[in-house]
C-alpha cells in the first residue's frame, strides 16, 4: 500500500510539472503569435485614455481570496493612490467566468477562464498606462502578460512575492523539486525589474536564480494600515498564556507543528483554509474563530500574549509585522526568510531550532520595545519608497 501510494505521488507530481511546462509553451507561441500580428491587432484594438498617473495591476488572486499577495497589493495600491496614481487591477474578477482550483490542499484558488487573445488585447488597451505591476509571475495572467509585456517593449514590475517552488514540491511530495526550480527560474528575465519585500529575500533569490541575479532589484517593504499604531490594551497578565496563530490553515502553513506543540497555556486559530474542518474535529480543545478582519482582528492581536508563526516557507510574513505592531514576540522557527528576514540583527530575534526554544526567547522581549520597532513599518516611508521604484521604472 505505501509503495502504491508512493507511485500515485510520483504519477501526481509527473502530471502536475507537464501541465506546467506545456502551459508556459502555450502561452510563449500564443505571446508570439499575437506580437507578429501586432500591427493589424493593434488599429483594430481601441486604447483606453487614462489619467497620466495610471498604473495596472495584474495578479491570478484577488479579494475575496486571503492571503498576504493580496493584503500587500491592496497596501500598495491605498498608498499609490493616496500618491495621485490611479490604479486598475486586472484579476480573476475581472473576468465573467472563473473556475476554483481543488485538488489535495489547494482549494477555493480562483482560476480565470478566458481568450487569450482577448486578453492580450486587454492588456494593449491598457497601454497608455505609466506602468504595469505584476503581483503573480507564477500564475497564467501573470506570466503571460509578462511575456507580452517585454515582446512589446513596456516597461513592468514584478513583486517576488511567493516561493511557489516550494509550495508545489510540498504538493507533489518532494518529487522534481530541482526541476521546479528550474521552472519558476525560467518564469524570470535578466532585464526584468523585480521588487522584493527586503534585502534577505533578494539575497536569497540572487543565489537560486541566474535571471533574477542579473535584473534590476527594488527593495520596498510592506506597510501595516493605521490601524495597527493605535494604543493597546495592556495585556492580560494572567498565569496562563494566550498563544495566537492568524494565517491560512494549510500544509503549506506548517500549522499541524502549533496545533501539537505541547506548551502550558490556551491557543487561538484565527483564518480559514483547506485544513479547517478536519483539524477542528482533530484538536477540540483549540479555539478556531474563523477568518477576522480589521478592528475584529486587532482583538485577537491584542487579546494574546504570544504570536506562533509556525511555516518555514513564507517570503516576508505580513502576519509577523501586524503581530509586532501589537507587541506580541514571535515564536517561529529559524530561517533566512519569513520572520527571519525582518527580526535578524535585531534584538527582538526569538527565533529557534525548536518552538520551546523559542518560547524561552520570546519570554524575555519587551513588547513595548517591539511596538517601538514596529514603527518602521509606517505607511510614510513605505510611500515615497514605492512612487521611487515606479518613476525609476519609466525612465
């Protein structure tokens, strides 16, 4: 039975990189089929007149999905627009028909169904925009108006926002991780423009990626909402901790390590995912209070004592910075990237081999001190940062 299931995995993970690899032909000939008719499209298709501060987003995964590629573009698209940009997103919603992915972990991952051809000429109609920001390189809408976007010679963003090569070899049970890699490599170009979250991560993906290595490097790092600076209710200091854990309930999540943590004190899930219904069955004495928002969420942020941030595959972690806004010491594990990005060299590092290990470390953080450093993450900064990176784009 194991060896069967082991030969499914494989079979699974066989299919899953065909699929891959014969989309991004796909779209490379239809990218270059539709370019060598440019000309004719081009008087056939109307350009939309935009204001001259215009910049469009494109992304495979908008609202209503939960995730941080979503918090974080709707962050970047608020400061824009509070800068005098106008923006337009081009998402699955923007289409009329769009399917849910579900297979294994993945679920409620909106996929649009759509013309490609008719979405090349979306994107021409769009370009008289100042520039283009592409949030999901990895996803059809995505790369393919990347591809289109350089056979035209527009100049574009890429946000390095997910390693999905990561997630997909969890996925395909560790089978092809090196030629996934190799994949999500080919997705990047040496002339590209690439944003990162901080200097980690694009030391990180200059090391993977000969592409990446070779393109121009942005660094803009993620604001928190004013929300997250308002004053905080002091904390319980009750003898029994409260150990919070917000994000999606997924493998990927690595949130199984939190749920069986053995460690004195009460646990909240706040989030939703794929895992939730089984997991809720499994651990009965856990609180699982369902997705939170806003004034909702800062609730949970200030009700509890410690922020458990149990994955080891995240970029950035936008969960992390909302929970240090709100002084709660992380307890994670060690890594480049994720929570390591934002607290290595600084004296807030709780960070360990084990979560016990860093529990002992969380304990002895001042979460006034925290509050204190969280303050860089103000959305001022962040503002003149990113109007930088779109002007130096065009030029």
């Amino acid at each position: 039975m194991i060896k069967l299931r082991s030969f499914q995995h494989f079979l699974f993970a066989t299919w899953v990189l065909i699929i891959l690899h014969t989309t991004k032909k796909t779209f490379d000939i239809l990218v270059w089929v539709f370019v060598l008719y440019k000309k004719t499209i081009s008087k056939t298709t109307h350009r939309q007149k935009f204001p001259k501060k215009t910049i469009v987003f494109i992304s495979d995964i908008d609202q209503p999905y939960v995730a941080g590629v979503v918090t974080n573009m709707l962050n970047l698209k608020r400061l824009l627009e509070q800068s005098g940009y106008t923006i337009k997103i081009i998402s699955p919603r923007f289409f009329n028909r769009t399917i849910e992915l579900n297979i294994r972990q993945i679920k409620k991952w909106p996929l649009p169904i759509y013309n490609p051809f008719a979405y090349f000429k979306t994107i021409v109609s769009f370009f008289d925009a100042k520039c283009f920001i592409i949030h999901t390189l990895e996803g059809t809408l995505g790369y393919s108006a990347s591809a289109l976007l350089r056979s035209l010679k527009k100049p574009f963003l890429i946000r390095y926002t997910t390693r999905m090569d990561s997630y997909v070899t969890m996925w395909c049970y560790g089978h092809y991780q090196k030629q996934y890699t190799k994949f999500y490599n080919s997705l990047y170009n040496p002339n590209d423009q690439i944003i990162y979250n901080n200097d980690a991560i694009m030391q990180w993906f200059n090391r993977l990626t000969f592409s990446a290595s070779q393109a121009k490097a942005h660094v803009w790092t993620p604001t928190l909402q004013t929300m997250y600076f308002t004053p905080i209710t002091k904390k319980s200091t009750l003898l029994t901790p409260i150990f919070l854990y917000v994000g999606r309930i997924a493998m990927e999540k690595n949130i199984l390590d939190f749920l069986t943590w053995q460690v004195h004190g009460k646990k909240i899930v706040v989030g939703d995912g794929p895992l939730l219904s089984r997991i809720k069955q499994d651990f009965p004495s856990i609180d699982f209070v369902g997705e939170k928002k806003g004034s909702e969420l800062l609730t949970f942020y200030d009700k509890a004592n410690y922020f458990v941030f149990p994955s080891t595959t995240d970029t950035f972690g936008m969960v992390c910075i909302e929970a240090i806004s709100r002084g709660l010491p992380i307890i994670g594990y060690s890594q480049q990237l994720g929570p390591g990005g934002i607290l290595q060299n600084t004296p807030f590092n709780t960070l360990a081999d084990t979560l016990d290990n860093s529990y002992e470390k969380a304990k002895k953080i001042d979460p006034d001190h925290l509050i204190q450093f969280a303050k860089q993450f103000s959305e001022d900064e962040s503002r003149k940062s990113i109007v930088s990176i779109v002007e130096q784009c065009v030029k």
